[in-house]
C-alpha cells in the first residue's frame, strides 16, 4: 500500500485494535473507498475482532461514510467481535443521532472510556 494512501493510523493495545482517522475531511469517494477497504481489512485479513475508530482528527463525515462505518459494523459483529467510536465531534455525533446512528454504534467519550468496556 503506498504511503499516500494510509488514511488509518493504527495501534494495538493488547488485543484490541485502535484505528485513528488521518484526514479530517472525510468526504471524497476515492478517499471513503480507501478508509472502507482498509478498515474491512482489519476484520477480513487481519481477523482483529476488538476495533475502536478514534474520531479525534475528524471535523467533517460525509454521509458515504456513514454507509462504510454502518458496514464496518456488520463485518465486525459476523465474525463475533465488538466495534466502538470514540472522540466523535458534537456537531459530527449529531448527524449520528439525527440518523439514530448512535443506537447502532457503541459510542464513547475518548479511547480510554472505549478501552474500559473490552
């Protein structure tokens, strides 16, 4: 994967696997497709089953996005595991609310409120 492509930082706190956004507009499609695909990695190729999307960096979520998380989600709970977000924006967590987005996902405060439930 080329360097100009990684739009994830992840680390690994014991076995859970903390995947920080890089940019912080995510709008463009190409960008979105990229994020999707190496967050389904994780799951798909790398078999990580304790995930938490740290938000920190984000100050802007297109809709396109919602659709990758919505299916991030569904990949994590098919193979058993837990999905949580973390460090949302308030005017980025309302669109989550405003979509009932925050009754699907397991939302927190920052990554340590994230890593106490695992």
């Amino acid at each position: 994967m080329a360097a100009g492509q990684r739009k994830l930082d992840i680390d690994q706190i014991g076995d859970v696997t903390v995947a920080r956004f890089v940019d912080k507009k995510i709008l463009d499609e190409n960008n979105i497709q990229i994020i999707g695909n190496q967050l389904f990695g994780l799951v798909e190729e790398d078999g990580r089953k304790r995930i938490i999307l740290d938000f920190t960096n984000v100050e802007y979520l297109s809709s396109a996005a919602l659709g990758k998380l919505i299916t991030m989600d569904k990949k994590v709970k098919a193979a058993g595991g837990k999905l949580r977000l973390c460090s949302i924006r308030p005017d980025i967590y309302e669109v989550f609310a405003i979509t009932r987005l925050n009754k699907l996902f397991d939302i927190q405060d920052d990554q340590d409120a994230a890593m106490a439930g695992f």
